[in-house]
C-alpha cells in the first residue's frame, strides 16, 4: 500500500462533518484530492496500523482522480450538491464497476467483477461522491451461521471496535461503522436485513438510518431476503445521514419495491429542526428498557428528561405487540429468499464468475475450511439451500405471518392506540467481547420490529457505559423517515452525546 502521510499544519478530517467540509472546499481551505489524501493518510496510521481497525478491505485505486475530476467541475460550474467530492465509503457487498471487488468477505467472489455499478452507487457518483474504498464486514452480512462472529470476514480479518480494541464492533456493517466513527471517510454505506445498520451504529457511537423497504433500491447488493434487505448511511450526525440518504433515495426499475421511492422521497435536509419532537408523542418501550442492563436503562431514562424539555409527550409502552409471534417465521422467510436472491444476484453480476448458487458458495467453503470455516460454520447456509422455492406453502405463510404481526398487529397498532408519532427505546446493549469460541453475546436489542416491518428506524447516539457507546433508536411506521429525523436531529442537537473514540486496548474497569 502506498504511504499517505499527513502534512504538517493539513486541515484536520477529524469528526469534520459534511457541511464543514464543503465550507472548507468552498473556501479553498481545502479541496476534494486533499480530502481524499489526509483521509487516505489517517486509513495508513489507524486502520492498517497503530490500533489496527481493519475497517477497511480494498481502497479505490482511482479516488484520487475522480476527487481531481470534480475539483476541476467545482471550479467551472460550481458543486452538484451537498455530496461534491466528498469521500464516501461502502460495504462490501455494494457492486462496484471499477478497479474494486465487491465479495461480501468471502474468497469465493475474489476476482468476481460487477459489470455495473449497483444502483445506489450510480446516484452516489451522480451526487459527486468519491467513492473511497469498501468496509469490511461480517461476512456475506451475517447469514452464514447461528454461531458467528460479528465483524470477521475471511477476506478482512476482524474488524475491531474504535472504542475498546477487543470489543466487537458489531455487525454486519461492522467496517461501515468503525471506519466512521474512526473519522477515516465522512460518511458510509452499511446494509440492514435485521440489525446490520443500526447495531454497528449504536456501538460506534454513529448515527445510522434503516430506510423503509424501498426507498433505496437493493439492485447491485449482495443479497440476504429481498423482503427486508435495505442499505442506509452510516454517519457522525443526522444532518450529515439525511444528506447521504437523499443521495441515495429513488425508484429504480430493477428493484421493484422502490416504485414509491420517488413519489415518497423529499429533501430530508428540510427535517433538521431543533424543534423537531415539539408537540410530538414519543412511545417510550418499556419492555426493552427492562431487558436492557441496569447501566443502559438508566442512561436512556436520563435522556428523557431531554424530550420532555423540547416539547415531546412521553408515553409509556408496555410493549409492542406480537413480536413473540415472528421469531421463527422471520428466519424462515430469510432462509428461502436467501436461496433465491443469491442465486439471482450471482446470474446478474456475476455472469462469468466459477460460483453461480447458494450451492456452490457452499460447496467452496467445504473445500477451504482452513480460511472460510476456521471460527464458525454455515448452518444457516444449509438450511437455507435445503429450502424449495418462493412458491413453497411455508414461506408464503410465514411471509404473511410476518407481515401481520410486525406491521398492521404490531407497529401500526401500537402506535394507532397511543396516538403516536414515534417509537423509542434502547438500540443494543453496548459492545460485547470479541469471542471466537462462543460467538456473539450482543444482549437486548430493539432492531427486528421494524426490520421485520420495513419500517424506518434511525439510531442516534445517547451516552456511554464505561466508555462505550449506546444509541437511542427512533422507529416509526412506512415512509415516516422525514419526520423521524426531524425528532432525532432535535434529541442529538440537544444531549450532544457523540464521543469521538479512544482506541482503548481494552476496557480497565475495576470495582469498588
């Protein structure tokens, strides 16, 4: 890898947000190559050594260029947008038609080469974006096995916490999330089917946004269940995810869900009111702040006092309803659309590629077990090509089942009783210990209603617990993503809570 060294007296990327960019490019205090060589530097001393993240698993060759390219438009015609060039990261399960793979961690797709960009990356480019390198994470987003590892692949390696080296940095946009907090790109792609945005986020101490299942069309990604898979920025503050998640909203003819997109999509730059939660009915989910931890529970109960003095009616929730009613349903509809949608994915982008199906991805990880299967398994890998097809009785039932309770039983009701415009509890727990043994222990988690349902969800950051982040989640019914980061923008104005990471070795906590 070449050596990118910051200069002496360089402008400082560090936690710089998107506008704080722009003004400085603006100014000629600094311009995108410059953007793309101090982040290019800070990548060299953080990520491949001193704490060694390992957030990031390939840098686009041709950044630089593409950065001189748009220093030379912004000249002549001035910015396209918000995102003129900035640097953008994407997980690597995002098509990219350049220099750059795109495997999803796996070695089986190494040298497989997308034949076009996927969709969001077009519009990324079109908004002016420079498209720094990719994020390593856990691999093929976390369906291989009931028994993984969050942020390991085995084309990356681990990918550590920024806040405490050998805390997980949660997954599966594991890269996504500590390369940012880590201030290594300004903003980040990361991917949801249950948890793989937001999780990542609240234990980097990121805001992530969730988008409802078709607002940003999924053509080009590496896919779990098209009837929850969504990709959604990762970022230091809401502003800084409204304006990526407006980059990247919009229908597409090759993902039919996103038929709405256009019609439902608006400037979300418009939702940045410090008086977003005035008059707002806010949900607050007990059930989830009592299986939270002591520590957890009464940080976020802090923190409501922080909505009651920007107006928000608190309304206590006992608890959605019917979540215990798509726990294994929802496993059930994941594993049949993983069959199908990989399958179909590899016959689009990867016409002449060895692996073609689920099938042979298996088949590949049987014959590499010293590299693909040396910490976990891929039960869920063969469970799934045991599945029939999408016309099978049983995922169609469960489909329905799913759909029932976690939408007109579920969100829909609760929030239609109390009147609500917003549900709020705890995202995660904080970061576990990384356990190649045992694999993940990630504790309560607040992410499969709404991933379940579709629905948006934002996480924002709300304090820490002995040093590492916990995030606050907003959720809200289809569409709703406007009106939610108008309420989580007022929140993060108001507490302030992001922290920038200390790349701890490990957490020295001691009693008494």
């Amino acid at each position: 890898m070449t050596t990118h060294a910051a200069p002496s007296g360089a402008f400082d990327v560090t936690e710089k947000t998107i506008a704080e960019l722009q003004s400085a490019m603006h100014s000629g205090q600094t311009t995108s190559q410059q953007l793309v060589h101090l982040y290019l530097a800070r990548i060299a001393s953080i990520d491949k050594s001193g704490p060694r993240l390992n957030s990031i698993i390939e840098l686009n060759p041709d950044a630089m260029a593409i950065a001189a390219a748009l220093d030379a438009e912004r000249k002549t015609t001035g910015p396209r947008g918000p995102l003129h060039g900035i640097p953008v990261l994407l997980k690597d399960n995002i098509a990219t038609a350049d220099r750059m793979q795109t495997t999803a961690g796996s070695l089986a797709l190494v040298g497989m080469k997308p034949p076009r960009d996927a969709a969001l990356v077009t519009s990324l480019r079109k908004a002016g974006a420079v498209i720094l390198g990719k994020t390593n994470l856990s691999e093929w987003a976390n369906i291989r096995s009931t028994r993984s590892t969050s942020g390991w692949s085995a084309r990356g390696g681990l990918t550590l916490n920024p806040y405490a080296l050998d805390r997980n940095s949660s997954g599966s946009s594991s890269g996504s999330g500590s390369s940012i907090a880590a201030s290594l790109a300004a903003v980040a792609v990361g991917t949801e089917t249950d948890g793989s945005i937001t999780s990542p986020a609240s234990v980097a101490g990121l805001v992530g946004i969730k988008p409802t299942v078709g607002l940003v069309s999924r053509a080009g990604i590496i896919p779990i269940a098209h009837s929850q898979d969504t990709a959604g920025p990762m970022a230091r503050t809401v502003a800084d995810a409204a304006a990526l998640l407006g980059a990247m909203a919009g229908s597409d003819e090759r993902d039919p869900a996103t038929r709405l997109a256009d019609q439902k999509k608006v400037d979300y730059s418009q939702y940045l009111d410090r008086k977003g939660l005035q008059g707002k009915r806010v949900g607050v989910v007990r059930s989830q702040l009592s299986g939270s931890s002591d520590l957890v529970s009464a940080l976020v109960e802090r923190q409501f006092a922080i909505f009651k003095q920007l107006g928000a009616t608190l309304v206590d929730v006992p608890e959605i309803p019917n979540t215990d009613k798509y726990g294994e349903s929802e496993l059930t509809v994941l594993l049949y659309e993983l069959k199908a949608d990989m399958s179909a994915y590899l016959a689009d982008y990867g016409p002449q590629a060895p692996i073609k199906t689920l099938a042979d991805i298996i088949a590949y990880n049987a014959a590499n077990p010293k590299t693909e299967l040396a910490f976990f398994g891929q039960e869920h890998f063969i469970a799934a090509q045991a599945k029939g097809g999408l016309d099978s009785p049983q995922y169609q039932d469960a489909l329905a089942n799913n759909l029932k309770y976690a939408r007109a039983e579920g969100i829909d009701r609760v929030m239609a009783e109390h009147r609500l415009d917003a549900l709020v509890a705890p995202t995660c727990g904080p970061a576990w210990l990384t356990d190649f043994t045992n694999g993940d222990a990630p504790g309560s988690s607040f992410t499969s209603p709404a991933a379940v349902a579709g629905y948006p969800h934002i996480t924002v950051p709300c304090g820490q617990v002995h040093g590492l982040p916990v995030g606050l989640s907003f959720v809200g019914k289809a569409w709703s993503e406007g009106p939610l980061i108008a309420m989580a923008f007022a929140y993060e104005q108001a507490s302030l809570q992001r922290r920038s990471p200390t790349y701890a070795k490990s957490l020295n906590l001691k009693a008494g």
